[in-house]
C-alpha cells in the first residue's frame, strides 16, 4: 500500500477525514490534542471524483494540517477495488492541496455510523445518509491509533 499511516512527528495535528466512495464522499474535521472529530458534510461524487473546488473550500475554511482517508479493505483484510480508488484519492488530495495524506482501516466505520444513526434516532431506521458520520469514526479512530504509535516510538 502507498500511503503511510502516521507522520513522523510529535505536533498536534488538525485533518479533514474522508470515508471515500464513488457517489458521495464523508468529511469530518478533528484535531489530535483531543483526539475528537465533528462530521461537517457529505459531497456528491460522480464515479468517485468529487468537485474539487468544494473540496477546497473546505480546505480554506478548516485550514487542516493533514488528510486522513479511510481504506476500505475486505473483511478478510485484503485489498478492495474501491480502496485501490480511495488511495488514489488520498494522492490526488495530496498532489492538489500539498498537504499529507494518511490512511485508515475503516472495514467497520460505516456499521458503526450506522449503529450511531439508529441509537440517536431512538431505535427508528430512517434511511439517513452516514458517510459524514462514517469519516468522523475514521478520523477519531485514526487519532486513537496516532497516540498509542506515539507513546510506543
């Protein structure tokens, strides 16, 4: 795989996380001191490329230091289609925006926003788009996974 999972320092970090697939795409901003991330929004997609300029203006308003893509491996760990895609995304925002692109496992994200949808719905299963909340999980689980590397070096 291409793309690293930490930076080599010890500075906090701001990001924007994406949960990246081919029709929309999820965007949650975070900051590694708390280890928190808030979902913002969900861009509509065609084919998996995203209105680029949309992107970048959400790059100007967050001001992020770093790009975390979730990669969505199968569930028996190997490569996806769709994670081929999503690292292309994470280079293509690197190489566009000149900032670090790092990448997540997010097998589960998308159970796990789905799971957060119903529980603050009170139980109903209103079909509700989740891929914001979906790049939110990714991000804070991506922070997590940044500490425990940072207390192991």
């Amino acid at each position: 795989m291409i793309l690293e999972s930490y930076p080599d320092n010890d500075q906090t970090l701001s990001a924007l996380g994406f949960d990246y697939g081919t029709q929309r795409i999820g965007i949650a901003f975070g900051q590694s001191l708390t280890g928190t991330a808030k979902a913002i929004c969900i861009l509509k997609a065609r084919d998996g490329i995203p209105n680029w300029r949309d992107i970048e203006s959400l790059i100007e308003d967050w001001k992020p230091d770093i790009f975390v893509v979730g990669l969505p491996y199968n569930l028996d760990g190997s490569e996806s289609e769709l994670m081929v895609r999503a690292v292309k995304f994470a280079n293509r925002l690197n190489g566009r925006f000149n900032k670090p692109s790092y990448g997540m496992d997010e097998r589960l994200s998308s159970a796990a926003a789905a799971q957060q949808v119903i529980e603050e719905n009170r139980g109903s299963k209103k079909r509700a788009a989740i891929d914001d909340i979906a790049a939110q999980i990714i991000l804070e689980d991506w922070f997590a996974e940044l500490a425990t590397h940072k207390k192991t070096k």
